[in-house]
C-alpha cells in the first residue's frame, strides 16, 4: 500500500540510551541495514523507536522505560528527525525529542523549528496522522518475535498473529465493543423505565406534604420565639460566671507576684553566698600560689647552684689533669738537659774517598730507577685492568641494589609510592580539603591470593589511576589540585552514592554472575578457575561496583592452565578473557583464539609471591657474577701486589741509597743543633705555666666551698619552709573548712526555701494557666451564646428574666407537639422526596417550591418518555449496523486472506519452492504448507531450520502489502538462516521494499553483502565504550 503521508526517519540521536553514550545514525536510503557484532547495540536503535512511537517495554525485554537508561547516569535523550509532505513544495521537518529519567518523560515536538507539540496527547495525534504504526509486529519484529514466528508449530498462534499483523483483531474488537456499548444503552432504558415510576409516586406524595405543612408552622413560630428567649438566658448566665472567675484569677496573681519577689530575694542571697565562697577559693588559692611561687624561686637557685658545682668540679679536674701534663712535661724536660751530648763518632774521610763512594752510589742509583720504571708500567697495566673489573662489579652492585630495593618495597609495600611525589603530593592536598573523593581506586584493592596480583593488576589498566566522587563541584575542584600538581595520568567517575543506588545490587548480581561462571567452567575443566571479582570482592563496595559497571570484571577468568582456557572460551561458559599469572592474555578476536603477554610495569602496585621469587632468582643471579668478578679481581690484585712488592723493593733500596748519600752531604749540618737552647726556653715557661695553674686551681676550690654553702643553706630553707607551709595549711585548711560549712548550711537552708517557693510558684502558675485556659474558655462560650443571641433576635438586645431551665421545658413540650405533626405519615413519606431537605420554610415559600417541585416531575417524566421512545429507534439502528460491520469483516478476511495466499505462492516461487497458505477462518487456524522438492511432504515440520525460517519470512512478506505503515523494522529476523537462504531471504526483502512505499531497517549481526546500492545503505555499529 501507498505512503500517503510521505513520512521518512532521516536520522536518530541517542544519549545515554542502553550502553550508548551519544549515538547518531542517518539514514539516507528506503532500506538499511545496520549491522555490528554482539553488544554493540543495534536493538538499542530499534527499542529507542519503539519507546518514541508508543511500544511497552514488556514488549521489548523490559519491565519500564527507566531500565533503559544507562548505568550511571541521571537522564536518557532520544532525538529523530522525520520528513514530511508538506502543504507546500518543500517537506517539513518534523524533530521528536523525549526525555527519559527515573521519576517521569517529557516530550518536545517541533516542526521547521517552531515548536508543535509537548504532551504525549500531542506525539500520539502526530502518530496517528503519520500512520506510524509500530504496535503491530509487522512493522516492529523483535528478535523474541521472529523467533516464535519462525519457529512457530500452533496453528492457532499463526493465525492470531495473522488478525494481529492485519487489523483484523482491531475491528473484531471493536465490533465486541459496539454489542457491549448496546447492552449498557438496554440497561440504561430499563433503569429510566424504574425512575419514571418513581417520579410518579413523588409526584404523589407532594401533595400529601401541602395539607401537613399547614399545622406545623404555627408551632415553629412559637418555638422559635423561645428559642431566642433561651439564647438571651444562657448568655446572660454564662457572663456572670466569667465575671467570678475573673476575680479569683486576680487573687492568684497577686499571691504569684508576692511568691516572685520572694524567689528574687532568695536568689539574690544564694549568688552573695556563691561569691563569698569564691572569695574564699581565691584567698586559699593566693595564700598557696605565693608559697608556691617562694619555694620555686629557692628551688630554682638550688638548681643554678648544683649545676655550678658540676661544672666546678669540672674544672678542678681539668686544672689538676693539666699541673699533671706539665709536671711530666718539666721531668722530661729535666731528664733531656741532664744527659751529655751525644755525638757522632768522628770519622774522617779523605776528599777521594768520599767522592768515590758518592759516584758508585748513584751509578747504582740510575740503575734502580730503569728497573723501578718498567715494574710501574705493569702496575699501572695491572690497575687498569682492575679498574675496568670493579667498575662492573659496581654496575653489578647497582643493580643488585636497584631489585633490593624493588624487592624491599615488595615486602615493605608501600601503594602511594607507586603514584610517585606528584600523585602523592595531590592525595595529601585532597586530604588536607577534606573532598568526599574516593581513590586512587588501586589503594583501595586488596587481592586475596598474591598470586593473582599482577593478573589483577594488568586486568584493571588505566583504572588503578582512577578517582570516584558524586558531585561535578568536586570534580572541577579535583581536576584543580591535579592541574596544581602537574599530575598528567588519572581518570574520574562521577557516580550516583552507594547509599542511593543500593537497591541495584549490582555487587550481588555480579557475584552471582561470576559464581554461575565459575560453576560451569568447573564441570566443564577440572583446572582451578576464579575471576577478578572474587578476588578483589572484600575491597571497597564502591569501588569494585564501579569496577563492574567500567570493565565487566565477574566475567575476567583466571586460570593457570593454557589449554583450560583454551577450551573453557570455546564452550562459551560466559568468560569474556582469561589472564594467567604471567600475566598473559588469552581471548577471542574475530574468530580466533589470541595468546599474547601483557605489558608490565617496572614498578607495581599490586605484588604477588610470583614476583619476589623472580626477583630473587635474578638477585642470586647478579651475586654469582660478582663472585666470579671479585675471583678475577683478588687474581689481578694478586698479581698487582707481586708487582708492588718488587717496586717496593726498588724504593726501599733507592731510599737506602738516598740515605747514605744525604748522610754523605749533611754529615756536618746534621751535628750543628740548637736543641739544648730551645729546650731551656721551653722548661721556663712551662714552670710558670704550672704556678699559674696552681694559683688558678686554688681560686676554683675558694669557689667551689662557696657554692657548697649556698647549697647547703638553700637545702635548710627548703626543709625551713616546707614545714611552715605545712603548718599554715593546716590551719589556713581548718580555717577554711569552718567558713565552708557556715556558708553551705546557710546555702542550703536557702535552697531549701527557694524550692519551696519554687513549688508553690508552680502550683499557682498551674492553677493560673488553668484558669486562664477556663476564663478563655468562658469568654469563647459568652461571646458564642451572645452572638447565637443576637443572630436570633436580629442583632436586638433582649433581657430575659426568666430562668433557662423554664424556658427550655416550653421548647420540649412545643417541640413534641411539632413532632407529632411531622411524624405523621404524609410528611414522613416527603422527608425521602429527592430534591426537598428539612429546612423550615414560611407556608407560602413552601406552597411555591412544592409546587416548582410538581411542575419539575411532569416535565422529568415527559422527557424519560420521550427518550425512552429515540432510544429504542436507536438500538434498533445499531443492530442493524453490527450486522452489516460484521458482514463486511468477514467478507474483508477472506479477501485479506486470498492476497496473502498469492503473495506467499509468489514469493516461495522465487526460491524455486512451491508454498500455500490453508485458511480455516471458522476454526481460525492457519497452516503453511511448503514443498522444497517434488519428493516432499509439504509438512513445515519436515523442513530444515534455515528452510523453515526461510518460509515463515515469506509468511511476513506476504502480509506486507496489505498494511500501511510509513517505517517497518526487522530485528535478527535471520538467526536461523543459512547462508544460502539468508541471501535470498534478503533479496526478497529488497525487492518487497521496492514494490511498496515504505522505509525499511534491518538489524542483523552476520552482516550484509553486495546489497543493491540504489535502495540499500549499509551502517556497521563499533562496540561502545562501557
């Protein structure tokens, strides 16, 4: 059928939909496919049109239309932009937008940029117009949907859906509800039957109630004169008592203000008591103080004086320590003058002879030095090669250094130093701000088997650098400490708090997930397997929770085994990858298992046993090439000794001949000295040093005597004034304690009066806020009875003089014979009159509504005949045309029916296949019959799977024609093809779509090939960022 309204779905935005964050897809041609591996969130496209266009969420895998928000965030947007034939040359632009969140939707029309619509009355009248009709499952087939079509084996469901996908069950529906809509009209006739019988028998008893009203009014006339009377007596009555109660109150409150300025007094007393006992504190206080304050200043001079002493008797020590050295120094002195000369025996040499001597000293000389030269060229060789050795056995000891250090932070963990300073210093600025911030998310990961750490650790990435907070205040103020800082390398995640989203369970599921996981993998490989979740699960909830949400970390396997892994992910248990302790990554990419090794730090956060006893592999390793140098090294230092050794040799012997040559020359220097001079000079002054010393030690022993003294008095006037304040406190303290208890009897006996009077003061205070609550109460009810009063007497005075008790019995007697007239049958069958109530009324204001009353039921009557009389002309009107719609539906069924039959035949003619569809409409049941082969059954049951999905798509097709709808979309509606039937199952929807005027859009996972490029776009999805 023809697109009248000439509706086209340009393109449509999605934001923060399902797993999209801000998804645009155009479209541009009458068919498109829009294919894309599992999770990359083709239905999403599907399901945001069907949430747009008035689909429920039950049909669409959900319960609402919130769940389809995305995790994490506050709101979803979906936005489409439709083209229109317009009035005019030119279409219009008609933009839908609607705006999920949480607590309610809003929607926004608008058409060429001017707003059209807000309301969902307003989006359902534009469906409407559009003929957009996505309710039925022709234009809307969800996976779940073309799976039951597909597969189906009812009869009787195929052809429900047949009424369903044709309106056909609309209009039977329709016609039920015109038969039920004549039903209530026959209900309603026979209930306005009832209710004219009842206006008669109204109608009936008003006159009844004319003759009765007549008696009555005499008696209310009287009783309202004494009403009035009755009012002026009880007001009068009530103002008497106020004027009583008024007096008493009085006398209260002159004995309450006595009872106040009694308490004043009393209180005024107590604070002079209070501060005589203050005075009191204060003088004991000052009388210790200044004890306090004199024994101190003793003890402080007792103090300087002791360490006076210790630093006198220092000095004694260091006089008598150096009399000592100068008494040794003057007796070595003494023993030095006391010797003879020594001198050197004279031994003459002849002038030749001694030059003789000197020239074969240095011929010898000469030659040591060529052989000192040659053995200083092998040491320098030697050293040179010793100097390359130990500068690798230093490189070696670095490096050794380096992992004992690496391995000492292993044992003596230490997370933020794994940030470095910069990260460091921002966490303690972030601290010292007190922001509600959670994170380095990697401080807050505790594994329970170290031996996962560095899986855990490679699993998590770019997270372990990662903050959470709630707020986007905080985020700003975040990213300013960072900025602050220089940190490059962290991420943030704002959430909502854990204390809001908690009925999500998000942690519970998962750890439901990952236990089913684990428990299939278990039956299926008997190699030990957990995952990151059940490894980090004691950590923060917060932080394994966004952890879930960022990175899926329940369906992270890890795995010891290769070849369990191996199998593990071809069963499809549910694990996304696995990771070894290695770490090594092994996983799916395409259609091929991948093994690759993961990068690692140098440095890491989360340590495993792995590592250290790598480590310390490599430690031992960098020993035993130290030890192999240090061989090398004592070898060459060997050698290098036997070298020096010699050389050594050569000098000893080259100082000898130095020596016997410098004694050659400085025989006769050497025996010209000044010793005995410059010893005599020394000895003189070091006899008057030591007089001095001794003068000087005296002084200091003078002192020393001094000091002792003062101490010794200062000791005495310690002991002296201890015992005085000893004796003045005792008796300051008995002092003390007389004017104590002087003033607290005193107090005490006050208070005791003060709570008297404070019980008494409260007792009056009850009595006069009763009163005042009974005063207020009279003055409510005078004013009431007054007013009552004077609203009966028409604002007059009236004094009363009669008692109310008298005229109260003159009400009742009055009153009862009033009753006996109302009573009376007649009037009691009025009182249920509809439209009359009990209000007293003159008798001519009575004569005049009875009768309006009258006048009011013959005209009700009149008109229940009159519509009694249309109405039934109508239901016969009505059952006239049910049977006639009825008629037409069926005769628009069977023709339905017969199109179908010869599009079905056609289009399985295309396959080479031979299809009939056998309608049985009385029992509505549906059989399609198919032939593959001349040799086949015909039975849909004998078909294959791809044959049978094949057939039931032609099924679709052929209904195709007979709707009318502007936009129809297929989801995976070939999951159960083959690759042969997938291809022709295509083909026929290519060319379906070029027959009838309609947009069509395809979801499929398994991708599209060499489409025809005239009415087809093909527009492959990439899978979002979770």
């Amino acid at each position: 059928m023809r697109n009248e309204t000439g509706c086209f779905l340009q393109n449509i935005q999605l934001v923060n939909f399902m797993c999209h964050d801000n998804l645009y897809v155009a479209f541009t041609k009458k068919v498109t496919c829009l294919v894309g591996n599992n999770g990359s969130g083709k239905s999403a496209i599907m399901i945001a049109l069907g949430v747009l266009f008035g689909v429920r969420a039950t049909a669409m895998r959900g319960h609402s239309y919130k769940q389809y928000i995305k995790t994490g965030e506050d709101y979803s947007v979906i936005r489409v932009e439709l083209k229109v034939k317009g009035e005019s040359l030119q279409p219009d632009v008609i933009v839908i937008e609607k705006r999920l969140s949480p607590e309610s939707s809003r929607i926004r029309i608008t058409t060429n940029g001017e707003a059209s619509g807000k309301t969902q009355d307003d989006l359902n009248a534009l469906i409407e117009q559009l003929r957009i009709n996505l309710r039925n499952p022709l234009c809307f087939l969800t996976q779940d949907q073309a799976k039951k079509i597909l597969k189906a084996h009812n009869l009787k469901s195929i052809y429900s859906f047949f009424k369903s996908a044709t309106d056909i069950e609309n209009i039977e529906s329709n016609q039920i509800h015109d038969q039920l809509l004549l039903q209530e009209i026959k209900k309603s006739l026979e209930a306005a039957t009832t209710r004219q019988a009842n206006k008669e028998k109204t109608l009936e008893a008003v006159a009844n109630r004319l003759e009765i009203k007549d008696a009555i009014i005499s008696a209310e006339e009287s009783i309202r004169r004494l009403k009035v009377e009755y009012a002026w007596g009880r007001a009068h009555q009530e103002e008497k008592r106020r004027i009583a109660a008024e007096r008493e109150r009085e006398h209260m409150l002159n004995e309450y203000a006595s009872k106040s300025q009694e308490k004043k007094n009393n209180l005024a007393k107590l604070e002079e008591i209070t501060g005589k006992l203050s005075v009191l504190a204060q003088k004991k206080n000052s009388l210790q103080v200044r004890r306090q304050d004199r024994l101190d200043q003793i003890k402080e001079t007792l103090g300087k004086n002791e360490r006076r002493k210790v630093e006198i008797l220092k000095e004694l020590e260091q006089s008598e320590y150096d009399i000592e050295q100068m008494k040794k120094k003057i007796s070595r002195i003494e023993q030095i003058l006391g010797r003879p000369a020594e001198t050197s025996e004279d031994q003459k040499k002849s002038e030749e002879s001694l030059e003789a001597a000197l020239k074969e000293l240095n011929n010898e000389k000469n030659q040591n030095e060529k052989e000192q030269a040659q053995l200083a060229v092998q040491k320098a060789q030697t050293e040179l090669t010793i100097s390359k050795v130990h500068k690798e056995i230093e490189s070696l000891e670095q490096s050794s250094q380096k992992k004992q250090l690496i391995l000492q932070s292993y044992k003596q963990q230490s997370p933020i130093k794994f940030y470095g300073p910069a990260m460091e210093a921002a966490i303690a600025e972030i601290k010292a701000q007190n922001l509600e911030v959670t994170g380095p998310i990697g401080l807050e990961i505790h594994v329970k088997d170290k031996k996962w750490s560095r899986a855990t650790e490679s699993a998590l990435g770019s997270c372990i650098f990662g903050f959470i907070l709630h707020c986007k205040n905080v985020k700003t103020r975040l990213e300013g400490i960072f900025a602050k800082h220089k940190v490059h390398r962290y991420q943030i995640y704002v959430t909502t708090p854990h204390a809001i989203r908690k009925d999500d369970r998000i942690l519970e599921k998962a750890l439901k997930v990952s236990q089913s996981i684990m428990q299939q993998a278990s039956s299926v490989s008997s190699s030990p397997v957990t995952t990151v979740l059940a490894q980090i699960q004691d950590s923060n909830p917060l932080v394994v929770e966004q952890l879930i949400i960022l990175l899926g970390i329940e369906k992270i396997g890890l795995l010891d085994n290769r070849q369990s892994a191996y199998t593990l992910l071809q069963k499809k248990v549910g694990f996304e990858f696995f990771l070894t302790p290695a770490p090594d990554r092994i996983q799916y990419i395409g259609t091929s298992l991948s093994d690759m090794r993961c990068t690692v730090r140098e440095k890491q956060l989360l340590v495993s046993q792995e590592s250290e006893t790598e480590l310390l592999h490599e430690i031992e390793k960098v020993k035993e090439q130290q030890k192999e140098l240090f061989q090398r090294k004592n070898t060459l230092i060997a050698s290098s000794g036997e070298i020096q050794s010699a050389l050594a040799s050569h000098h000893e012997k080259q100082a000898l001949i130095q020596d016997r040559i410098a004694e050659l020359e400085e025989e006769i220097k050497r025996r010209e000295t000044m010793q005995t001079d410059v010893l005599e000079i020394e000895y003189k002054n070091s006899i008057q040093m030591m007089d001095a010393a001794e003068k000087q030690k005296v002084s200091v022993a003078e002192t020393y005597k001094e000091v002792l003294h003062e101490i010794a008095a200062s000791q005495a006037e310690i002991v002296r004034i201890l015992e005085e304040n000893k004796c003045a406190q005792e008796r300051e303290e008995a002092l003390h304690k007389k004017e104590i208890k002087q003033y607290t009897l005193e107090h005490e006996n006050i208070t005791q009066a003060s709570q008297e009077n404070e019980a008494l003061l409260a007792s009056l205070q009850r009595r006069i806020d009763k009163m005042n609550s009974h005063l207020e109460m009279l003055h409510k009810e005078c004013a009431c009875l007054r007013d009552t009063a004077m609203d009966l007497s028409s604002q007059h005075i009236l004094h009363v003089e009669r008692e109310p008790n008298e005229i109260e019995g003159e009400i009742i007697s009055l009153t009862a014979k009033s009753y006996a007239y109302s009573s009376q049958p007649a009037l009691h069958e009025m009182s249920q009159i509809e439209g009359m109530d009990s209000t007293i009324l003159d008798e001519e204001e009575e004569r005049r509504v009875l009768l309006e009353k009258k006048k009011e039921l013959e005209c009700e009557i009149d008109r229940i005949n009159m519509l009694l009389q249309e109405n039934q002309e109508e239901i016969e009107e009505i059952e006239k045309g049910t049977l006639e719609r009825v008629r037409k539906r069926e005769d628009l069924t069977y023709k339905i029916s017969n199109s179908s039959i010869r599009n079905f035949s056609d289009l399985m003619s295309m396959r080479e296949y031979s299809g009939s569809l056998e309608f049985d409409h009385q029992k509505e049941v549906l059989d399609i019959r198919v032939k593959v082969t001349e040799a086949s059954k015909g039975d849909k049951n004998s078909l294959s799977g791809g044959e049978r999905s094949f057939s039931g798509l032609c099924f679709l097709l052929s209904l195709w024609p007979l709707i009318t709808s502007p936009l129809r979309i297929l989801d995976e509606f070939d999951v159960f093809m083959d690759a042969l039937n997938r291809k022709a199952a295509l083909n026929l929807i290519f060319e379906t779509a070029r027959r009838i005027d309609t947009q069509v859009i395809i979801i499929t996972p398994l991708g599209v090939s060499n489409p025809p490029a005239d009415i087809c776009d093909v527009i492959t999805l990439k899978p979002p960022v979770r």
